[in-house]
C-alpha cells in the first residue's frame, strides 16, 4: 500500500466533509476560508520518522552456551513457537536487552530507557524466567512487575503466555505467572491466593491493597523469596503519585528484605536533555528516589541504534555529486534487493534524514527528529536545495525509497523490512473564524482563538457563526449587564450557558446579569431599524402574520427582533 496516498485520499475526503456544511457570503471571508484550507492550516504536512534499526546482541542460545542464562531458557524463549510444540526460531536480542541481562545477572538495580518498540519487556522478563529457573519453581512469588494501567498488564500477559505455555504439555511450562489487577473473578482471585505464582502482575494500586488486606496474607507470606520488583513505564509516575508509589515500594523492600531484591524500571521519555551521559545521571537519580535503592549512572541502558546504510556526508563533493546524479536520473531505480537499496545514495541520505543521526557530543548514533516531507521545513525542500533540483522530483524520489524500504526489501538476516517508517499526520477538528469588529476589508482574521488582535491589543477578537442557508456571519458573543453598563465577551459556539457566581460568600462584588447572542455588523447592508417594510422583506415569511388586511411580526418572534448595539 502507498501510504502517501492513503494520507491525500483521506486528507481529500475530510476537506469535502468540513467544506460542505461550510458557506460564507461575504467575499473577503469566503476567499480567507478558501485559503485556510488549501493551505493546509487544519491539516499540516505529515511528519514522517525512520522506526531505527537496533543493534544486534547475542541470541538467547548463545547466552545459554556462554552460562548466562539456564539452559531451559533455550526452550522458553524462542521465535514462532506453536501452542503445541517448543520448536522454532532461536531468539535474537537487540545490544540493549543483551546488556540489561548482564545486569541482571550481576545482581544491580537498572533501568532500560529505549523507545516503542525496543522490546524493554524481555529485558525483565529474561533475567526473572532465568532466576525461577536455578532456584526452582513452585516456591511462592519471586518477581513482581508493576504497570500503570491494567491494559498494559492484560498485554503482557498475552506476551509470558506465548513463552511460557506454549509448546509445554497441558500448557504448563516451567515458570508459573499470573495477572492480579483487580479484574478477575472471584474463582481466579481465590486460586491465585491459594496458589501463588512465580511471577505475578499487578499494579500499584492492588499492590497495596495485597500489603494491607488480610484476604491476601498468603501472597504476602508466599513472597519471602521475593527477587524482582520491577516498575514498568516509570515516567508515569510523578507529583503525588509518585510520592504515592515511592512510599509503596519501600514498603516492599522493607517486608520481603532489602538485599536480595533487585529494582529494575522501563521507560520509553524518562530524560531527552543533554549528553547521554547527563541523560543517564538524571534518570539514575530520578530512579533512585523513586525506588528508594541506589541506581548507579552506569545501570542506566540506552537504545543501541545502528545503520543499513553508509553514512552520506553533505559536506563532501563526491557525496553530494553521486546524490545529484541519482536525483536527476530519468531512469527507473532499481531498489529490488538489500545490496540495490544500501548502495543507493538517495537511501543512504534517507536513513540519515528520517532514521538516525550521530549524537552531537559522541559518535553514539540517536533517532532523527521527525520532519515533514514536503512544505519550506521539509525534507523534499532540504534536498532539492542540495542537489539543485525540483521540490516536487525530490518529493518523488523520497516516497519512492521509502516505499520500497517498507514494503520490498527486507535484511536478509532478520527479515525485517530496510526502511519501515511512520507518517504523523495531525488533524485539526476545525473550529470558526475569530474577527475584529470592523469593516470587512478592515478586520483582522484569524483560525487561532485568542483574545486580542495581535497588530492592536486594544482590538477584540470575536468566533463567528455563518447561516447555514445563506451564508450571512454573525459574530457570538455574551452580553453582559451591570450597574456600570452593558459590554460584549466572546462565546464559544459549543459552549453551554457560563454561570457566573460570586467567588465566596462573602464575596459582595456584582453578579452581572448574561445574556447569548449574536452580532450582525454590515455597512453594505444594515438592519432596517426605521423601515418596517424592509423588515418584513428581510424576515423568514413564517415571522409575519395578516390581520385585518394589516401585516405584523407574531408575538412569539417580536423579543428576537435584532435591537440596535449600545455597547
């Protein structure tokens, strides 16, 4: 599928959708309105990121040979495994979850700090399925993992359920686990209870409720070999509730033993300030207060990214020149292979635009800020500038690699696609048109909600509504009445009558009396005040009534008359 045009066909469809309930009679608003959306300002241009490449660790077999891991870790973790046999691929790590292994094993408190997708799970998951296995299963609670929200809860343990039960007789493998977040039913909450798993889910909340009920005093008594505590998603947790969740952990420690416990915390945006290494201080102390235990710089685990492709130097002749030539070229592009796509100079600026970049301080190499292919800050604009060529043959070539990165060509070792990508688009719902009031060739317009014009302070800024029918804008306002006067406030069209009380009860001030309505403002056009005639011609026919040869305006319509402003 050509996401790109998946994007303009949906792009396409709610650009007809907005527009066809919109009509707006006054010219220069017409032609403002028309140019909001051909401009793009309810839906900017794309930002489209590189999902990076992970540098490669050992596999879960290796670890086994080397003495890392128990032996049955080969049969646990594997790719492919069918509900009814072990056999499949052996399971391949990325440097980072390598590493947070190796932590592990040593007995230190860490952190992995890597982004969606970088599989922080199995950086836990490993080194707990590995220590149930030496010290044997059956044996009360020994790892308990926190999540924030039981939905991340429900999906890891579809995740444990892929190792751990399939391919083992009766779907019962080595390592016992079970979810207790307050979902379950009486029957499951009874059989946890009375028999504990190695491994149990939960989150904070029932984690508390598990130290302070009596129902739960097995699992508490079940948890004297605890070995884990590991604090899923820490950036969750801050101002009171994680004051809340510090307090619960060291609870934890205090009851089932300070040394032998081993901390451990995952997230994805804990820290993106400074250098990697003031990066890892900050999140080690971040991580220390929070678990209560010392978290040294060095256990804090980074992403390891790597690339496919040979970096392109913009500032060297021969890189920009082999660049040109492939931008200009009218021949079709042959990116049908791994070895076609690497080499290609175009790819090779890709992966350098949208994927990776070196880190400014280091040769560590960091994700690539997302940027929009096309528009004056996009990446399109970026090359054609470089290779003095057209936007739009840039744009071409961009998509072209992209797509064949995405949907083609895949590593030859681990099957996975060169170039899978993501494309952010941002949609605004679309609210009105905020003016001055003034003349229409003399008003400031804007999309932007704001109070005040920005070119005179002293100017309001007023939402405007259009007739449905014929068009006419009318600006919404609030008329508000005291004993100093009448004065207009802008009024939201979606929004419901504003009370307006005092602040306290001892508060003497005023309460100003409110009323909805609208502002009709035309000097091509004003509302006939003195003439009834152009009033009843202005007017919809079921306003009027006849009587006795005589025409005038019914009762119940009168009161919304449009009485002339005095504010």
């Amino acid at each position: 599928m050509d996401v790109f045009r998946f994007r303009d066909h949906i792009i396409a469809d709610y650009h007809r959708y907005v527009s066809s309930f919109i009509s707006v009679a006054q010219p220069e608003l017409r032609q403002f309105v028309d140019d909001s959306f051909a401009s793009g300002k309810l839906w900017p241009d794309p930002l489209i990121q590189l999902n990076p490449t992970f540098k490669r660790g050992k596999s879960i077999d290796d670890l086994v040979h080397e003495g890392v891991l128990h032996e049955e870790c080969s049969n646990v973790f594997r790719r492919n495994k069918t509900q009814t046999a072990t056999t499949g691929e052996p399971l391949l790590l990325h440097q980072h979850q390598e590493d947070a292994i190796r932590k592990a094993k040593a007995g230190r408190n860490y952190v992995l700090t890597t982004g969606t997708g970088s599989g922080k799970s199995l950086a836990y998951i490993v080194p707990i399925v590995d220590k149930v296995l030496r010290g044997g299963a059956g044996h009360g609670i020994q790892a308990v993992i926190v999540y924030p929200m039981n939905a991340l809860a429900n999906s890891q343990a579809g995740e444990l359920e892929k190792f751990l039960k399939f391919g083992f007789a009766d779907r019962k493998g080595p390592v016992s686990f079970d979810r207790y977040t307050g979902q379950e039913d009486d029957e499951m909450r009874n059989r946890i209870i009375a028999q504990p798993p190695d491994i149990l889910l939960t989150n904070y909340v029932m984690l508390e409720l598990i130290l302070s009920r009596p129902r739960e005093k097995n699992l508490t008594a079940s948890a004297n070999d605890l070995q884990f505590l590991v604090l899923d998603e820490l950036h969750t947790y801050r101002g009171r509730q994680g004051a809340d969740v510090a307090y619960l952990l060291r609870r934890v420690r205090e009851l089932f033993g300070e040394e032998k416990l081993q901390c451990v915390g995952t997230s994805a945006t804990l820290s993106r300030r400074g250098t990697w290494q003031e990066q890892q201080t900050e999140v080690a102390r971040l991580a220390t207060r929070l678990f209560g235990k010392d978290v040294e710089a060095d256990d804090i685990i980074g992403e390891t990214l790597e690339r496919f492709t040979t970096p392109l130097n913009e500032a060297e002749d021969k890189d920009v020149a082999a660049l040109t030539k492939a931008v200009a070229s009218e021949a079709e592009r042959p990116l049908n292979s791994f070895e076609q796509l690497v080499n290609d100079p175009i790819a090779r600026w890709v992966e350098g635009t949208f994927g990776v970049m070196p880190e400014p301080s280091s040769d560590r190499l960091v994700r690539s800020r997302p940027i929009p292919l096309t528009g004056s800050s996009g990446a399109a604009e970026k090359l054609a500038r470089l290779t003095n060529t057209s936007a739009e043959k840039c744009t071409a070539m961009i998509a072209q690699t992209l797509l064949a990165g995405a949907t083609r060509v895949r590593h030859p070792e681990t099957n996975f696609p060169v170039f899978p990508f993501r494309l952010h688009q941002f949609v605004s719902r679309g609210d009105t048109v905020y003016a001055t009031v003034e003349a229409p060739a003399e008003r400031y317009l804007t999309i932007h909600g704001q109070l005040f014009s920005p070119n005179d302070r002293s100017k309001v800024l007023l939402p405007l509504c259009f007739c449905r029918e014929c068009g006419q804008e009318y600006y919404s306002v609030y008329l508000l009445q005291d004993s100093g006067g009448q004065k207009l406030e802008p009024r939201e069209l979606h929004e419901r009558v504003r009370k307006v009380l005092p602040r306290d009860a001892h508060d003497r001030t005023e309460v100003p009396s409110q009323k909805q309505g609208f502002i009709y403002l035309s000097t091509d056009k004003p509302w006939p005040f003195k003439s009834t005639e152009e009033q009843y011609a202005r007017l919809p026919p079921d306003w009027i009534e006849e009587r006795n040869g005589q025409k005038r305006i019914i009762a119940s319509r009168r009161e919304k008359l449009p009485p002339a402003a005095e504010c």
